[in-house]
C-alpha cells in the first residue's frame, strides 16, 4: 500500500451553497467577498489539482494583487497555469472597468 497523502482540493461546488462566492455576492453584496472570490466569479473554474479560489488567490499573490495583475501582460498571464485567452480577457476588461 502507498503511503503517499493523497492531494484532495475542494471543488467550489463541495463548499456548502452559503459560502460560494456566486451566492454570497447575490446575498450580501459585492463588498463582503475577497478579491480572490470575485477573480473566481469571473474565472468560474480552476485546472486540474487547483480550484478556482486557489487559482485566483496564487495569482493575487504572485502578482502582488490587482494593481500587479493590471500591470501584467496579456501575454504574460496567458503563461500561467489555468490562465488562457477567456480568461485573462475577463480579467483585463474587468480591471479596465
């Protein structure tokens, strides 16, 4: 038997409906989410081993937050794992707003 942990990231779909990001929004409004949740109402789905509330946290830290990520290429966050054109064309019409 491996004793290996087994790595187990939680679907956005696995929290309880309360606590989605979506639901919370429509809620309690847009001001009581994270930025890392409202990235994760645009992104909508994370990658494989990565949920989109991890993909969205990971790249506010790398990029040192909104103002990083507004800064940063459209062609440097298409090199990002989970990233691809729709999704960073979301996030950069969003920033723009």
């Amino acid at each position: 038997m491996d004793d290996e942990p087994i790595d187990y990231h939680l679907s956005i779909k696995d929290l309880p409906s309360g606590e989605r990001p979506r639901e919370r929004l429509a809620r309690e409004g847009a001001g009581s989410l994270s930025n890392a949740e409202l990235l994760a109402i645009l992104f909508r789905v994370g990658v494989d081993g990565e949920n989109v509330l991890e993909l969205a946290s990971r790249l506010l830290a790398r990029y040192q937050g909104l103002v990083g990520l507004a800064r940063a290429s459209f062609v440097e966050l298409q090199n990002e794992r989970g990233l691809g054109e729709a999704k960073v064309s979301a996030l950069k019409a969003a920033l723009e707003l």
